[in-house]
C-alpha cells in the first residue's frame, strides 16, 4: 500500500513539474518565438532546475512540440468542446470566438500564432504540429460554415473552406491585438466575426425619443 502511494506522490510531482514547465514555455514562445526560447530560463521561471527540465524533455523541440499539444488540449476543452456543443454552427462559431477572446486574456495565448508565423514555409517539426492544428480547426469551420449556409444562418459567400481560413486567421489576429481590454475584446470579436461570415450585426436598441 506504501509503495502504490509513494508512486502516486511520485507521479502527481512529476505531473506538477510537468505542467509549471509547460506553462513557462508557452509563456516564453508566446514572448520570445522558438529561435530565441532560452531552457535555462524556462526552467528558473518555472521554479525548477535545467535538470529537472531535462529529466522530462530531450531538447527545444521535444519541449515545443508538447506545448503545442498542451495548449491545444486546454483550448480543445475551454474553447472548442463548449462551442461544439451548440445547437446551431452560426451559434457554435460564435460561441467559438468569444471563447477564444477570453483563452486570450491569458499569457500562454499567442503560442500557435507566434510559431505560425516563425515556421511559414520551413518544414519543422514544430511548425508541422501546429500547422496540423489548425488544419483540423479550419475544417471543422469549414464544416460549420456549409452547415450554416444550409439552415439559412449564414448567407451565401466565398467558399466555406476559405471562409473558415479567414475566420481562424481573424479571430487569433483580433483576440491578441485587444487581449486584456474587457469587454470590449469580445464586443469587437463579435463585430469582426459577424462581418466575415455576412452575418447581420446585433443591433441595440435605440433610444427612446421624446418630443
């Protein structure tokens, strides 16, 4: 019984380590991009020795590419998972970008599009795995965008696979220029979001006029 606990206590450190290192890297790839991410000071971020960064990574890249999982993951069950779960794809992409918009309130957020655009026309390991990323997300757009065309939530327009392309671009460009500045960061990613997909704008109400 001792031991299987020891494991335990053993595993759930190994875990923390695991996830305040991955936090600090994908704070550093977000500030600094691939090229200039220092593991020195990745692991003193993290309250942690080179060793102990060294016990669980083999190098940068190995490093690199489970931060491009783990932020995956994390924006798979904040972002995507919620927005999946809406009934109509108009409200699905919707729900999708202002979810985004509060992901990016966060410090980890610019990851996927720092190495986007550090990677573009290099073939990296790296830049693979996030290319593959957001493959699948613009697919699955994509999806969502011919589905809304279908119902009549979203009005006809250029191609749903470009649609979708512009739309990804769109809200990863838009959530990090206004990250922070609630609510208006979601306020104008609603406004963006409806005039790439043709959508009317929500209209508030006038008002009232006294004469």
């Amino acid at each position: 019984m001792s031991g299987t606990v020891a494991r335990r206590t053993q595993a759930d450190r190994r875990a923390r380590t695991r996830g305040a290192i991955l936090a600090s890297a994908a704070r550093g790839l977000s500030t600094y991009g691939y090229a200039n991410l220092v593991l020195e000071q990745v692991a003193r971020e993290a309250g942690y020795t080179r060793g102990a960064l060294y016990h669980l990574f083999a190098g940068k890249e190995e490093l690199a590419l489970a931060v491009v999982e783990w932020v995956g993951e994390t924006w798979d069950a904040e972002v995507r998972r919620p927005a999946l779960s809406e009934a109509d794809p108009l409200a699905s992409l919707l729900t999708m970008a202002r979810g985004h918009t509060l992901y990016c309130r966060r410090d980890v957020a610019r990851v996927m599009l720092t190495l986007r655009v550090e990677f573009a026309g290099q073939d990296h390991p790296v830049g693979r795995a996030v290319g593959e990323t957001i493959g699948r997300l613009e697919t699955e757009c994509a999806g969502l965008v011919a589905a809304g065309r279908r119902n009549g939530s979203i009005p006809p327009g250029p191609p749903a696979r470009l649609t979708a392309a512009a739309f990804v671009g769109m809200i990863e460009a838009i959530a990090i220029q206004v990250a922070g500045q609630a609510p208006h960061d979601v306020e104008l990613m609603e406004r963006a979001v409806r005039g790439i997909l043709g959508v009317a704008p929500v209209v508030s109400p006038s008002p009232a006029t006294h004469h």
